[in-house]
C-alpha cells in the first residue's frame, strides 16, 4: 500500500507523523478536515482541504509543484506516481487527479463521504 497523496496532505495540514492509510489518520487530523464537525468529510470538505493543501506546498505560487516543494510530504516514487506526464512537475490538474482518485479508493461503500 503507498501513502496517497491524501495522506501527504493530511500530514501538512495537521502534522501526523505516521498515518499510512486515511483509516490511520487519528481524530485530530480527521477534525481538522472536518469543517461542520459532523464526523465525516463531505467530498465538498475535502476539495477545500485538498486545495489548502496544494497552495500551502506551491512555495512559489507557480500553480505546480516541483520536487523541491513536494519532497517534504512525497518520497521519489509518490512523486512519479502523481506526476503523470514525467515532466518533474506535478501540475494542479495532475494534483487534482490523484486526490479525487485517492478520496475514491478511501471511499468504501461509495456515499461521497468519508468516515
Ligand atoms: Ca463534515
Ligand atoms: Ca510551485
Ligand atoms: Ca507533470
């Protein structure tokens, strides 16, 4: 199992350590996420966090994300993994991609929300 991206950004907004799986994520990182506090992230939750966490790695507010900027949160193969069309870089879209892929596959039983 490789740490998605969702992870990557969990980890950046709430300083977890050592979660691997969105299942691992504790609580407190859960809650932070969790705008209206009701114990599950909306996907609409999750697209606002997503993008707080893309802006917060996009040190230079170029739109995409060089390894320099993502190699706090992403070892070399997530980095490959996300970067689609090798051009060492993750772009916004290729960054959106994998985090809707991500939020799908921790998505269970399929109802938008995670939990
Ligand atoms: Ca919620
Ligand atoms: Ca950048
Ligand atoms: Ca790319």
């Amino acid at each position: 199992m490789t740490r998605g991206l969702i992870i990557a950004a969990a980890v950046l907004l709430a300083g977890a350590a050592s979660a691997e799986t969105v299942g691992e994520l504790h609580e407190n990182e859960l809650k932070a996420i969790d705008a209206n506090n009701d114990g599950f992230l909306s996907k609409d939750e999750f697209d606002a966090f997503s993008d707080y966490a893309f802006q917060e790695m996009d040190d230079d507010k170029n739109g995409t994300l060089g390894l320099d900027e993502a190699k706090p949160f992403l070892d070399i193969k997530q980095f490959q993994d996300v970067d689609r069309n090798n051009d060492s870089f993750i772009s916004r879209a290729e960054y959106d991609a994998q985090m809707n892929a991500d939020f799908s596959s921790a998505d269970k039983d399929g109802n938008g929300q995670l939990d």
